[in-house]
C-alpha cells in the first residue's frame, strides 16, 4: 500500500482513511483574534481537552479520519492537531490555505503582490507545505482549502485557486472549497477544472448552503463532488434549514449520484479569541451543531428513506478514499 495521505502524525495509505468527517474546525478565529489578548486570548491547552473530547465522540462512531479545514489566516495549528491526533488515534488532516477576501486576511498577499508576484509565492508555500512541512513543524499539510466570496471569485481570491490547481496536478493533493452563502460552487467548479485540475479530486464546500438541485447538478456534470458538509447549521452565515438541505441530498442520491457527494459539519469546536454567545434563537437553530450530528440523526433519516448501507459507505469512506487515491503527476 502506497501511503499517499498526509496526516499531521505522518504519511498513511489510502486504505487507512476509513470513515471520514472531510470538513471541520477543531479550532477557529476570525482573523483579528490574535490581537483580542486582553479579554480574548486562547487557552490552548483548553483547546486540546476540547480536542481531545471530540475527537473520542466522532471515534465512537467509527469515524477514522478528521480533515481540518482551518485556513492559514485563521488560526491554524498543526502541532495542536497533531498532539489532538497521537491522544485520540484519529486520523487528521491538516489544511494549507486562505480564507476569502471579505473575512480572511488579504493584506498580506495584496502587499507581497505589490512588491512580487504573490501568486508564485502561495504556490511556493502549498508545495513547502505539502511536501516538506509547516514552517518549522515537520507537519505536512494534506488538503489545500480554498474560498470564494458571495457572487465572485476575487482576483485575490483567483490566485488562490490557480496556484491550488498547478500544486494539485503535480502532487495530487486535494482542493476542498469554501463557497459563501450558496453562491459561486458552479464557477469554483469549472475554474479549477479549466486550470487543469482533477475534478475527482475536488471538493466544492458548503453546497448544502444552496437548495436549487440545478445548482447542483452544475458542479457534479464538471465531475467535481458537492460538500453536504454544514449539516447542523441553520439561519447562520446563510444556511438553509436541516430539513431542506435534506430533500436535495436525498433527490441528489436518488438521482445516483453517491459517488460525488461528501458529508461533514464544519463545527468550530473551539473559537479562537472571545467564544461566540449566541443570542437565544440562534442557538435553538444551531444546538445539532456538533460532531455527531451526521451520525446520530442524518445518517438515520437517510436510511429511513431507503438510502442503503452500500450507498452511505460510498458517501463516508469510498469517496474520501477516492479524493485522497494514488496520483500521477499531471503534465501540462
Ligand atoms: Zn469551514
């Protein structure tokens, strides 16, 4: 068995990734949050005990395998997904990557372009990442996370997704998306595939945001899969009610097409700077919010509906698997 997956304790088979939650946050903050030391801060050792938690919660129900998908400006911490990892046993996979204009922090590569050519730059630092490690870690980044803003691709944000796409054909790596507020997945889509990237390796985010099955259907004809990966968010940063993400889920599986779809929460399990209190309402709207959603209740009212054991293993091993496959090196 090749092993052709980074996870933060080392390289694994393909094999070896099993059940898997391909999008999540054990810690987050907008950036900005590292200047809130005062009455912020971050506890990490706190963060490691939440870690630590949920990481045992998601291995009760067999989950092998945690990608997180926590951009660069946003608080990343490989040695803390590693440490979460090597207590747990779980799987993780840490990401290379920026956050979108409107909410991450452009200025950096906005100056470097300024002075350089910033683009030759991030692809610089994917491939470090990639192949070689996160600054001075040893931690090899496994997925590269991309994001879009609400009704465009910024050229800031075109960047991104060029280098991402040049990196993936030469090391196979993943590209999993952010897509904001249900827009844009179609666009990312064909961006990528038209740079010459692997559409069975691409993974457009948050399509669970959008309820329009045409939507859809656009980004599963480029042969890009779709992320039903916000279950348990709802009235929140645009998404849609559980309820009416499921219909489309369901017509999506039973239009056959198990084989581009992933399933995941994007949960932040712990908010870098002053945790979030949500007033009363939302947090009504957001208490399935957490690790085990998808299996205590998705995955259950799926299977009510007559999608079978069979399919649900196509969504939750046989597709990471696929994303993750040996690779080889495209030339172009
Ligand atoms: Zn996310």
């Amino acid at each position: 068995m090749e092993k052709v997956v980074n996870t933060v304790r080392g390289p694994i088979a393909t094999e070896e990734l099993g059940k898997t939650l391909i999008h999540e946050h054990f810690a987050f903050g907008y950036p900005g949050f590292d200047g809130d030391v005062t009455l912020g801060g971050v506890d990490w050792e706190a963060a490691l005990q939440t870690g630590i938690e949920v990481a045992e919660k998601a291995k009760a129900h067999g989950v092998k395998t945690i990608v997180d998908a926590t951009p660069n400006d946003c608080g990343r911490n490989p040695e803390l997904l590693k440490e979460i990892s090597e207590r747990t046993g779980v799987n993780i996979v840490c990401s290379t990557g920026y956050y979108y204009e409107g909410e991450g922090a452009p200025n950096y590569f906005k100056f470097r372009n300024v002075v350089s050519d910033a683009e030759q730059e991030i692809y610089e630092m994917f491939i470090r990442e990639i192949t070689e490690g996160i600054g001075k870690t040893g931690i090899k980044a496994g997925v590269i996370k991309l994001a879009s803003s609400k009704n465009e691709i910024t050229d800031y944000e075109k960047m991104f997704f060029r280098a991402a796409a040049k990196v993936q054909r030469e090391t196979g790596v993943p590209l999993i998306t952010h897509t904001q507020e249900g827009t844009m997945g179609p666009e990312q889509a064909e961006f990528l595939v038209a740079e010459g990237a692997d559409p069975s390796r691409i993974l457009i985010g948050h399509m669970d945001g959008n309820t329009d099955v045409g939507y859809h259907i656009r980004v599963l004809q480029t042969g890009c899969s779709v992320g039903f990966d916000r279950m348990g968010i709802q009235g929140f940063v645009g998404m849609p009610m559980d309820s009416e993400k499921l219909v489309v889920l369901l017509g999506l599986i039973n239009a056959g097409y198990e084989e581009q779809i992933l399933l995941s929460h994007d949960t932040v399990n712990v908010w870098l700077g002053r945790p979030p209190v949500w007033p009363e309402q939302l947090a009504k709207l957001l208490e399935n919010w957490h690790i085990t959603y998808v299996f205590d209740t998705i995955i259950p009212q799926l299977k009510e509906k007559g999608v079978t054991e069979e399919q649900i293993d196509q969504i939750m091993v046989k597709n990471p698997a696929r994303m993750f496959g040996v690779h080889t090196k495209v030339e172009v």
